[in-house]
C-alpha cells in the first residue's frame, strides 16, 4: 500500500492553483495518492527499464508506463504506454475508472462503481483481476 499524505505534502505535489480554483477540481490529496502509487509501483531496481507517471489533466489522471528504449535505431526516447485512466465527475464529485483498448479508445472499467475514494481503484488496478491494466 502507498503512504498517506498529508494536506502539507499534497499541496508541494499538486499545481497550487488548484487549491483556490472555483472550478470542482480532484482533490488534491487523491491526486497525491496516484502520485505516490506510481512512485512506489515499480522497485527501485528496475527503474532504468521502466517507470510510471501519473499525467494529470483538470479532470482526469492517466497512469502511464514508461519504457526505456531497447533498440538504438529507434531513439533514445522512452516509449509511453497508458496503462489506465481515472476520471473526475464533477457533478458527482467522484472517480471512474477506464481501461484503454488496443485501438487507443479509452472504456469504462466496469467490475468497479464511480467512488468518492481513489484508494479503492488505485487497489483495482493494482490487483488487475481481468488482466485488462498489466496484461
């Protein structure tokens, strides 16, 4: 499981704009926690090969796998794969999550219910029951 962070430590993680934003905005502390899950998700042994980023957007954070390049004639940039996609209802006030297809086209998760608490899918992802996230 991934830290807790405080209100202190959100607010050094997420843009500040955020916190004085009239706009319903994700709350700072879930992003932190998507933040944190990326961090602790992949050993420290094997970050030269592959990393995890949360991008976030106003109203959705994806998780993204980084990956390092492998073959000299492709470049020296990491290939970006998104892994999954938590949206931010601001009607709701609460989280969905979506999985993304072969062809690019995101679709919603359906083994789990829009939730006010991002732990929950953060779990869901990480548990990967439908092998659909990590393959």
């Amino acid at each position: 499981m991934w830290p807790p962070l405080d209100g202190r430590r959100a607010r050094q993680r997420v843009w500040p704009e955020w916190f004085d934003s009239d706009v319903a905005a994700p709350p700072p502390l879930d992003i932190a926690a998507v933040i944190a899950y990326c961090e602790q998700r992949v050993p420290p042994h094997a970050l030269y090969q592959v990393r995890m980023e949360a991008v976030v957007d106003r109203h959705a954070v994806t998780l993204v796998e980084r990956r390092a390049p492998w073959r000299p004639e492709f470049g020296p940039e990491w290939t970006r794969s998104p892994v999954a996609r938590l949206r931010w209802s601001v009607s709701g006030r609460e989280w969905t999550l979506f999985w993304r297809d072969r062809n690019h086209r995101w679709h919603r998760y359906k083994y789990t219910a829009p939730t006010t608490e991002i732990a929950r899918l953060l779990e869901e992802i990480d548990r990967d029951p439908t092998g659909i996230f990590w393959g």
